[in-house]
C-alpha cells in the first residue's frame, strides 16, 4: 500500500478526507440521476428548491471534510458522525418500506464508506491530528 501524499497529513486523516469524498461523490451522483418528473404531488419549483438544498448539503458537508482533515478541527467529525447517524435512520425507514433497490443501494454504499471514514477518523495516528 502506498503512503498518503507528502501534504503532511497522517495516514488515517488522509483516508478519512479520501471516503468521505468517495461517499460525497456518490451521494452528488445520486442527486443528478434523481426523477425530477413534476406531478400532482411535486411542482417544478418543490424540485428546484429540493435539488438546490441537497446541493447546499453537500457542499457544507465538503467543507466539514476539510475543515476536519486540514485545519484540524475536531467538531466537524462529530457533526458528520451525527449526520450519519440520521442517513443511517432514514435509510432503514425506506429499506423498510420499499426493500433494497438501486437508489438505497447507492445509499447503503455512501453510508458504509462515510462509517469506515470516520473509523479512520477516530482511531490510529488521527487521533492526535485533531485540535478543537
């Protein structure tokens, strides 16, 4: 296995930025391939604004990656973990309802990657890369 890049970044903080963005990339390709098909119950303006709030997630949530990895904050890996958490809720709630289809599957996979991104996150030679 090859060492992270000379950034000065320990070796577990590294893989903690890497899933994250994995998982964050993932939940951006979601977004794109969403039905944006307006009907009775959703007008094209619930759809705008519903794309634009998910796009505004994501970008806070980039930023929280950063924030963590090289600035070397501690909060942003607990808000991240407690998003988690609530993803980790909702998405029993729609594999509960509707089982496993592509969207939850897609779903599943970002959580697994954020959960073992977060691992990397609180454990190892990151544990004292973290300041506040």
């Amino acid at each position: 296995m090859t060492s992270p890049p000379t950034s000065g970044l320990p070796k577990n903080v590294f893989y903690f930025e890497a899933l994250l963005y994995a998982s964050l990339g993932l939940d951006a390709l979601s977004v794109a391939f969403q039905d944006r098909t307006a009907d009775a119950d959703l007008s094209d303006s619930t759809i705008m604004i519903a794309n634009l709030l998910a796009a505004g997630m994501l970008l806070l949530f980039v930023y929280l990656v950063w924030l963590a990895a090289h600035r070397r904050k501690s909060w942003p890996r607990w808000v991240l973990s407690v998003s988690l958490a609530v993803s980790m809720l909702s998405l029993s709630q729609v594999l509960g309802i509707n089982g496993l289809q592509f969207n939850s599957f897609v779903e599943l996979v970002s959580c697994i990657l954020t959960g073992l991104g977060l691992y990397c996150a609180f454990t190892g030679d990151a544990k004292g890369w973290f300041t506040e």
